[in-house]
C-alpha cells in the first residue's frame, strides 16, 4: 500500500502537512509507505527540521504548485510538473494506491474526473461530509457540492455511493437511508424529490426509510442522507459555521461541538471513482493531513472503490 501526498496543497503547506507525517508516523506501528509529493527544496528541510524520517517515508519532486485561484483544467494542462499533476499521475499508472491534497479543489476534481475516471454505469462522482449526531454517532450527508443540479437517477446512485462509505469506512451495518426533504410524507417536495423518492424506494442496493427533514439531520432518524449538491453545500457551510459560534462563545471543547471541526474526518473521498481520492480542505492542519491518511489507508485496506464498482456492475 503506498498513499500519495500533495505536500504544497493547503494555505500552510507544506510546514503542517510535514507535521501530519510525523503524527501519522509517531502513532503508528505499522504505517502505509508514503510518497510525499512537492518541492524538494521546501519540503526536504522541513522532514530533517522536524526529524521526520522513516523507511516507508519516500519524496517525489514536483517544483510546480497550483494556486487555489488558477482555472482548473487550464492548470492541469500547463503544470504538468506541479504536485496535483503529479500525484494524478501516479496514481492512474499505478504507482501509488490513493491521492490525498488540500490543495485545489477545482483542480482536484478534474483530476479524478479524467485522469482516474468515474467507474462504469456511474452518472457523476459525488462528495460527502460527515453529520456528527447528538447521541455520539455519525451520520453521512450526500452530495455536498459537486453536484448543484442533479437528476433523480443521480440522487438514487449517490444513495449507494454514501450508503457503501458509511458500511465501509465508518462501520455503519446496514446503513439506513433517506431522502432530504421539506416533509416525511411520500409525494412531498419539490420535482426532483418527488421523483427521487420512487427510485430510492425501490433501490434493493440500499435500505431506504423514507423522507427526512432538516430539523432531523442531527438526530438519529438515519444514517446517510441524500440530496443535491447545492443544498447540500448550504448544510455543509452551515454545520462549519456552527463551529465557529460554539467557539466564539467558548464551547469548541465542548463533547459535542467539537464533532463539528472539520480537522476530526481530514477530508472528504470522491466517491465513485476508480481509484481512492481525497481532498482537504484548504486550512488543513496537522491533524487533519493525520486523519486523511487514516482515510486512504481505510478505502484500501477495504477495497470500497473496487464494492462501489462491483455495486454498478449488479
């Protein structure tokens, strides 16, 4: 198993990515071979500063970097030697297992739309967040921003998509399903849910519960919500900012707000590519790059790309 890491993705790369290393490393007694991917004369000094060094720790020069505010496609195509470029790459020849950066999201994307590709039968990839539940469990909620305008028939294939993360990565048996809506009852909400509804329904790939409403997000009602890309985003930006009051008002170390720091789950995977992607987000910190990590390894060791392939072959 060997991960790939964009070491220049993030506003403090590479210093915290360098620092996500060492706190993967230092708690691990069998860690995954790491091929650290960026600019060696940055990265190089910052590994002996922090006396990061170990025999699975490998470095791949990338002197290029793609800024957060460059065109995607465009940057892809003219910064062949930058460390997204790169990391893609390696990963659709092989040489790696999984792709983790908190760089680019747009680039990142694209990389993992036409570099990896989506997985065949597959309508669109999706991106999902964690909903830290008020009894101590988690939840997932899909799309959250990759999608803005769906069809029924991708909401009903995010549905699997999220439904295998939460077996595979979060333990969850037999997750439950539903449907974001404005009402529980069948027949409620706009076009696109009401069209979704039947095709959930009917999903024998899932286990679907019916509607659920916003007020029960946090609840215990289910274990993988669905909805478009748009409305997702808005809950996403909403439970980040729910963070940001508990620590204004000095809760961030409360038991429950503290579920809300997106430090705690690393990044979010695209679901329903070929092979294991990940991305960041932007503020990365050490412990974030640490728990990314965690996640590559998981959707290796688990293979969920490869269940998510199969599940479309069915």
């Amino acid at each position: 198993m060997t991960i790939g890491l964009d070491m220049m993705g993030g506003d403090f790369a590479p210093l915290e990515a360098v620092k996500g290393l060492q706190l993967y490393l230092s708690g691990n007694n069998n860690p995954a071979n790491l091929l650290c991917i960026g600019d060696e004369a940055w990265v190089k000094p910052l590994l002996e500063e922090h006396q990061v060094a170990s025999p699975v720790l490998h470095l791949a020069h990338a002197p290029e970097v793609i800024g957060y505010h460059e065109h995607p496609t465009k940057a892809l195509k003219e910064k062949q030697r930058s460390s997204i470029a790169i990391g893609f790459h390696l990963l659709a020849t092989g040489k790696i297992d999984a792709f983790i950066s908190a760089g680019n999201t747009g680039a990142m994307l694209v990389g993992a739309m036409f570099s990896i590709k989506p997985i065949e039968g597959l309508l669109r990839p999706t991106i999902a967040t964690i909903i830290p539940k008020t009894n101590g469990e988690t939840g997932v909620l899909a799309d959250v921003g990759l999608n803005a305008d769906c069809k029924p028939e991708q909401l009903n294939q995010f549905a699997v998509l999220a439904s295998l993360y939460a077996q595979y990565i979060l333990n969850i048996g037999s997750p439950r399903v539903a449907l974001l809506n404005v009402g529980e009852e069948e027949g409620k909400g706009n076009l696109l849910a009401q069209a979704t509804y039947p095709l959930l329904k009917e999903n024998q790939l899932i286990r679907f519960v019916g509607n659920v409403e916003g007020r029960d997000l946090f609840a215990d009602k289910t274990d993988v919500t669905v909805c478009d890309g748009f409305t997702g985003n808005v809950i996403l930006k909403m439970a980040e900012s729910v963070y940001d009051v508990a620590a204004q008002r000095g809760f961030e170390k409360d038991a429950y707000f503290s579920r809300f720091h997106y430090e705690n789950y690393g990044g979010t995977p695209v679901l329903g590519v070929a092979k294991p992607v990940i991305i960041g987000h932007g503020i990365s910190n050490a412990k974030a790059f640490r728990n990314m990590i965690g996640v590559a390894e998981k959707m290796i060791q688990s293979d969920l790309c490869g269940k998510m392939a199969e599940s479309f072959r069915s």
